[in-house]
C-alpha cells in the first residue's frame, strides 16, 4: 500500500485540505454521500471522484486500501 502522505503531497496545501476528510472516510468505509462508483473489469476496485482528482482503493475484508490519488487523465485508470 502507497504511503498515504506520500499520495497526498503531490497536491497543493488547498487540494490536500479538501481531499484529507475524503481519504479518511474511505478509510472508515463511510462511503455514502461520496461520489464512489465500482471500476468496471475489476473486482473490489472503485473510484471516489473530488472535481478532478481521482481516489482509486481497494475493499477487501473490513479495511479499504488507498491505491492511488491523481489527476484525471488518459491513464488514470490503467492498471
């Protein structure tokens, strides 16, 4: 699992301070009111979308693992 501060510095301070309640409720797995759809193809992969900054994680068992934090763009989605 990528290092959450890591994902996170690529930002600036205004995107991060948006985007830390969201990846802490992905985290609890308090996904509702979040714009969360499940990533066609692949099992337990889902996207949270926050303007234009993508959150790709994984479920698995009790605990949702952050994969990736990006810009959205032609290769957001290759896995």
């Amino acid at each position: 699992m990528p290092n959450l501060e890591r994902l996170l510095r690529r930002f600036s301070p205004k995107e991060r301070k948006e985007l830390e309640p969201v990846v802490e409720r992905i985290v609890k797995r308090d996904l509702a009111g979040l714009d969360c759809k499940k990533l066609k193809g692949l099992i337990n992969l889902f996207r949270v979308r926050r303007r234009k900054i993508r959150i790709i994680f994984e479920i698995s068992g009790k605990e949702a693992l952050i994969l990736s934090i990006e810009r959205r763009r032609a290769a957001t989605y290759k896995f």
